[in-house]
C-alpha cells in the first residue's frame, strides 16, 4: 500500500510520542462529551462520526485524519497523535494495511484498560484485501454493531443508552442513507460502471452495479503505483466505445491517468461522480457525507439510463 511509504517518518514519530511532534499533516477533532466521558479517537473521521454518534454524551471522541486534502494511505502519524491514542480508553481503526501506524503507537504506549477496534479484523479481512470498507453498507453495519457493543463492556452502567442511541442511529440517522442504497440496487443493478481506484469497489458490489474497470488497474491507483499499459488501453477504451455509463473517481487520489480518464469520460458525455475518502466536508456526518454521493451517483445513473 501506499502506507508503506511512512516508514522512514514513522520511526522518528514513535521516538517522539512522549516528547516533541515531528510534524504534522491532517488535524484531529473532537466531538461531544464531558470530562467524564469516554474517551474515543478513531484514526480516520469516517468511523469517528459514527463512533460519536452512537456514543453521543457518554464519549469524547477524537478524529485523528479529519483534512479532506489529505490522502490518508499516505498519512504520516505525528508525536501528537501518539499521545492522543495514549490518552484513549477506545480506539477505533481501519486496519486491513489501511493505517498501520495505528496498532505500532498503540504498541509504544501500552495499556491495559484500553480496548481496540480494528475493522479489518471485525471482518475478518487481512491485508491486501480491499480496505475501504467504509463504503460497504454491510460491513457499516457490522461496525455500528461491534462499537455499541464494546460501549456497553467498557460503560455498563449506561448499557440502555447505548442500546437506544443505535436504534435510533440504524432508524433514523441512517435513513436516508439505507433508502438511497435501495433504490439504487433496485433500479440500477447490472448497470456498466467505469471507477477510478478500489475505493468504489465495495459500493459497486453492494448497490449491484457491473464495474468493468480492470480490478488491477483500480488497485494500482490506490496503491500508488503504475497501472499496466494494458489496463490503461482498457480503461481507456471502455470510456471511448460508451462501454460504461458513468464514471466514478476518487478526488484526493486525482493522478494524471485518472485525470485522462475523467476528461474522456467528459469527452464523450459520460456523466462522471466524484467521491472522497474521508469526510468532506469534514464536519459533515457520514451519513450525510454518503447520502450525497449517493444521491450524484443516483442522478447520474438515472441521466445515463434514462430511468
């Protein structure tokens, strides 16, 4: 993964998280809670918004990547963020070779009354499996599912509260978000879809989409690396033959390849959606986050297709 590349920075940082930051890039936020509330950091703000709200005022949460122009595979984890997971009673992250500088501070500061969520694990995923599982509505809920029930292990006292703040979450929060998915794998399953990177892969199996993008090409890009001269010729001929019937891209992961493709795709009037990896913007809830995407990509399929 591109995370690989933070070794060299990442060493200085785990010198430094009692001491001196060794810089940072991205910001954390803290969202709900008192003195006495739980203390929570999720190191990307995706899983800190839905921590936050199925914790409500029974927890401080701290989102560790909250800048929407940082591309989290290639974050480099700072002496600050090294305390703030310290100081933590709960920790949630991706895992799945998403953010390996979570469990290596974890490491440097031990503690046993600190419990881990690691979603990668939850699912039962390793890494080099798709990581960004964030856009799997299965899986969200399967995440919701494991937070509420560690809130209730590490508070047990507030166990109804918990139970009620998701419920209303799964019913209420998540409405509109749950109502979109539904429509669109009802009146758009099958449909030839074009993506930019694996970040829309999870989407596109849980709405039924048909990705014809070369898987290896959409890991390339997320990984950081060239894609093979003939998954571009395919990418590139799928957009130019109208194989596909919209254009799907991750703009914090805009390379020059992937610009091509979003410049043919609008060449040719193929109606392009564009997404994000994190909150944008960042202090929007996921659920309205997704809810928007949802809804672009919900109009562009319906310009596409006519239905």
């Amino acid at each position: 993964m591109r995370c690989a590349r933070l070794a060299s920075c990442f060493g200085l940082c785990l010198v430094t998280v009692a001491a001196l930051a060794c810089g940072s890039k991205g910001s954390a936020s803290a969202t709900n809670g008192s003195a006495t509330a739980l203390r929570v950091v999720a190191a990307e703000n995706f899983w800190g918004s839905i921590a936050a709200q199925l914790g409500g005022s029974k927890v401080n949460v701290t989102s560790i990547i909250t800048n929407p122009n940082t591309d989290p595979h290639d974050y480099e984890p700072t002496a600050k963020d090294g305390r703030t997971l310290a100081g933590a009673r709960y920790v949630v992250y991706n895992g799945i070779g998403y953010d390996p500088w979570v469990p290596k501070l974890l490491s440097a500061s031990p503690n046993g009354a600190r419990k881990a969520l690691e979603v990668g694990s939850l699912l039962g995923l390793k890494p080099g499996d798709n990581p960004h599982r964030w856009y799997s509505p299965d899986d969200v809920q399967k995440v919701i599912a494991q937070i509420t029930s560690d809130y209730k292990t590490l508070d047990p006292a507030d166990t109804a509260f918990f139970d009620q703040q998701q419920q209303s979450y799964l019913t209420t929060g998540l409405q509109k978000y749950t109502g979109l998915v539904q429509h669109i794998k009802q009146a758009y399953a099958g449909t030839p879809v074009g993506a930019s990177e694996s970040i829309v892969t999870p989407l596109a199996q849980a709405l039924g989409l048909d990705l014809l993008t070369p898987e290896s090409f959409l890991d390339a890009i997320s990984e950081g690396t060239d894609p093979s001269a003939r998954d571009k010729a395919t990418a590139d001929q799928q957009i130019k033959s109208r194989q596909i019937a919209v254009f799907v891209f991750n703009t914090q992961n805009a390379t020059p390849d992937v610009k091509n493709l979003v410049d043919e795709a609008k060449a040719q009037s193929i109606p392009v959606v564009s997404i994000t990896e994190t909150l944008s913007p960042a202090n929007a809830t996921f659920q309205d986050w997704q809810t928007s995407q949802l809804q672009a990509l919900s109009d562009a399929l319906a310009k596409a297709t006519g239905r």
